[in-house]
C-alpha cells in the first residue's frame, strides 16, 4: 500500500471519530437540557387538565402549601330537619379534611433528583400521562365534628308505636319516634364530587366551595308505626271472659298473674296458632313457678305450677265466644270449679297441650287483667257486629262414684263404714251457637267430654281381693294436670 493511499484513509478515520465525537457531544447536551427541563414533561395532565407549560418547582411549591390551604377554607354545612334545622360554618381541618398530593410530590420529584439518565427516562415516562389527587378524611377527626354537632340527635332510638286499651276498652294510639342519623357516606361522597368539580377547573388550587353543602340524614323508623298497627284491623273487643281465683293460695295467685302476664298483648294474625306449651316455656323462663296444688292421677296434690290451666281455661272461653278456631283442647279429668263443665282447657307439660287457630282475615290482639282475683281475657280483633256466639253445655249422663275397699282391721267381718262419699262423674256436651242480628243460623258441636267420677272410699273387716290401681299407676307414670310437675309415683291406699 502506498503512503498516500494510507495518510488518506487515516485523515478519513480521523474525521469521522470527530464527527462522532461532535454528534455524542450534542446529544449528550440534548439530553442534558432534556433532563433538566424546568418545566413538567410534555402532555402530563393533573385532573384532565394539561399542566406541561408549568415548571415542576412551581407546582412543587403549590403542592407543599396544598393543603394547609384546604384546612383554612370554611364550608358552609345546612341540616334540614324538623328539631335540628341549622347552618354551620366550618373549616376543611375541622372536617378533617386533606387531598393526598403524596403521589404527584414523588412523581416531581424523580424529575429532579438521580443521575441524567434516570431522569430523561422519568420524564419520559410521565409524558401523556394523567394523574389525580386522592380526597381523604381523618376519621376521629370528622367523628368527633359529628359528635360534637348533632350527638344529642344520634343519641335518639326509634321508638315503636303503641296501641292503648282504656278502661272502657277504647282503642287508641301512641305514635312511633323516628330517629336520625347523619348519612356519613354520603356527605364524604357530595363533598368529594364537589372538590373534584373544582380541581377538574383549577387542579392546583386548593378548592373553595361557596354553595352550601346539605348534609344529608337518614331517617329509622321502628317496625310498628301507627300505620302498621292499623293494618292489623284491631278495631273493637269483640269477646271476653272471667274466671275468680279468690280461695287461691299465694302460689297459685304467682302463676295465674304470671302466666296471664305472659299473654297480655299477644297478638295472632290471621293464620297464626296460639300455642300455650310455648307461654308456659316462656313464663316459666321469665317469671318461674311456684307450688300450689296440680292435678296428679285423679287427685290434687302439691306440686309447680298450679293454676296455669285456669288461663288456658279462661282464654279457652273467650275464643269460643269469638269465634276462633280450637285445634287441640282436652278436658280436665275432674271438674273445676272456675269454668262450667266442658268449658275447660286443661295442660300437662309435654303431653296435653292447648292450641287455637286464627283463621279469620284480620288479626287478633289478647288483653289480660287481674285484679281483684279475678282474671279476664279479652280478646280484641274485628267482627261483624251483627254476629255473636253463646257457649252452652249440658250434662249428658251422670257417672255415679263406685266403690273401693280398703281393709281397716278394727272392724270386724262383715262391718264397714264409709271413708268419703266420692264425687259423681259427668259426661258433658258443648254446643256453640252463632246468632245473626238477634237469630239462631247454626249450631256447631265443640267436645264431649267425660269427667270420671272419683270413688267412695268403704273401709271392710276383710282384706279387699284386688287393688283397683290404674295401668298408669300400676307402670309409675302419673297423669300431671293443671301444673307441670314432673314424673313422681302417686300411692294409693
């Protein structure tokens, strides 16, 4: 190779490295200048709004001072309610109120901190990018606002409607309270669409809203409103019924009140079932029984809860007269006192219960007093007032008391004295009758019941041949009636 040919090449080599050199030069200067660009990259929008013409230590600045801005802006807050009804100026840092600029602040930052390359590449990330600030609440902060504010307000608790029944058995009514609380939700859901509004306008403006800003309530009402109460068609005492319990013992006085306690303004709507097993669990629980005499075998006997079957008596008669419907009702194995016979409703915990039907369109509201030892059950609903029903029962046949013998060794063969004379035994019939506008249009067979006569005890000068105990007896389960005694062995002698 000649030497010119090779100085040739080198002076070509040589200006291209120069021309190299030249070009990194300007791009390094590019990139420079690119890198530390005071202004924001090129298409970055704040809340929609293209900001790029800004510079990035002007927004910085702006940002820093965001929200203290915020917290010195007053709103306007109006409530609109009845007892409450007011306006109050207050301040965003009373709200605790804040935008979180954190995010844009890191974002800013990257663009003017690292090396040249990190943030050229920074920039370039961000350009045609969008970004928004965060609304944000400090809890205990608002809470306490809320508190301070309308505490008394929050403190209030639905009350339900009440109806009243007067001495004279006039139905009247107690309106509900409806109570209010501040809808918190919704009022950081307004205020942030009103903030947004704004920032959407001015993004790096902390917002100043000059309307007032309705706070919003939500209204609690209980279940029973007068409306609901109404819609039951309790309109009148249609039926009612008394039973004395004036020889009782202070026991039996207990469980009578208490069980009748229990019932006082139940009401059965239409298709509902009255179930007294249920009373009895729910009294017991609540009040507890005492002891007074039950109905054990045939006999009485001390024992708990005695006197509960006069209530499901008394109710029992009263339903009649209204006319509901009974489906399970069984007499008691002796006579009782309070009630005519076949008018009874006798109950045994777990085996004998007593159960009515509401199968009429409106509902049925039951209404107990005691006073005086006397017991009433009225039953208040809706009927046609030309209706009415009369419960009539007739004895059938007399069951005459048989005899038992006992053997009393100081009377000699063939001598006897009588004991007790026993009691007769019913067969009962009980009829209802419906009467419209004063006339007889049906009568409808309720029970026929049998009430065992109780045996005249005959004591003998010789030993009697066979014992006259019953299957249930002679098996050690006793029949518990009137009480809810538990199993025991009842002797007989």
């Amino acid at each position: 190779m000649s030497v010119f040919k090779w100085r040739a090449q080198v002076k070509w080599l040589l200006l291209g490295l120069l021309c190299i050199t030249i070009l990194a030069a300007g791009s390094l200067v590019g990139l420079t200048v690119y890198a530390h660009s005071p202004k924001l990259p090129k298409g970055m929008k704040l809340h929609g709004q293209v900001i790029d013409q800004l510079h990035v230590q002007q927004v910085r600045e702006q940002l820093h001072h965001f929200n203290t801005t915020l917290e010195q802006r007053t709103f306007t807050l109006t409530l609109s309610h009845a007892l409450y009804g007011t306006n109050l100026t207050v301040t965003g840092q009373e709200l605790g109120l804040s935008v979180n600029v954190d995010a844009v602040m890191r974002e800013l930052s990257l663009l003017t901190h690292g090396s040249i390359w990190q943030r050229a590449r920074h920039r370039k990330h961000l350009e045609d990018t969008s970004h928004a600030f965060h609304i944000q609440w400090n809890s205990s902060i608002l809470e306490a606002f809320w508190k301070r504010q309308f505490g008394e307000m929050e403190q209030e608790e639905p009350l339900p409607a009440k109806r009243v029944i007067d001495r004279y058995d006039r139905i009247s009514y107690e309106p509900e309270t409806i109570a209010w609380r501040i809808d918190r939700s919704s009022f950081k859901e307004q205020v942030r669409e009103l903030l947004l509004q704004q920032l959407e306008q001015q993004p790096l403006q902390p917002p100043e809203i000059q309307e007032a800003i309705s706070i919003p309530v939500q209204q609690f009402a209980p279940e029973s409103t007068i409306q609901s109460l109404k819609n039951e068609q309790i309109e009148q005492k249609v039926s009612q019924y008394t039973t004395s319990y004036t020889r009782s013992s202070a026991g039996r006085v207990h469980n009578i009140e208490k069980t009748a306690a229990t019932i006082d303004k139940m009401v059965l709507h239409p298709g509902d079932i009255f179930d007294y097993q249920e009373v009895i669990d729910l009294t017991r629980s609540t009040y507890g029984f005492r002891e007074a005499p039950v109905i054990v075998n045939g006999k009485l006997v001390p024992g708990v809860g005695g006197g509960i079957c006069q209530v499901s008596s008394t109710l029992y008669n009263a339903a009649l007269l209204y006319g509901l419907e009974v489906i399970e009702r069984q007499p008691h194995s002796l006579p009782v006192s309070y009630v005519p016979l076949g008018q009874d409703a006798t109950f045994a915990s777990g085996s004998i219960n007593f159960r009515i039907r509401n199968q009429t369109h409106s509902s049925v509201l039951i209404h107990t007093e005691t006073a005086d030892k006397k017991l009433t059950v009225k039953l208040f609903g809706k009927r046609d007032p030309a209706v009415r029903y009369h419960i009539r029962s007739e004895i059938v046949n007399t069951l005459p008391p048989p005899d038992k013998f006992v053997y009393q060794s100081s009377l000699g063969k063939g001598q006897s004295r009588v004991l007790s004379q026993g009691k007769t035994g019913y067969e009962v019939q009980t009829t209802r009758d419906l009467f419209r506008q004063g006339n007889l249009v049906s009568s409808t067979l309720i029970s026929k019941d049998r009430y065992a006569p109780k045996p005249r005890l005959v004591a003998v000068g010789e030993q009697p041949k066979s014992s006259s105990r019953s299957p249930a007896q002679k098996q050690n389960k006793p029949i518990v009636e009137d009480g809810i005694l538990g199993p025991v062995f009842i002797s007989q002698p």
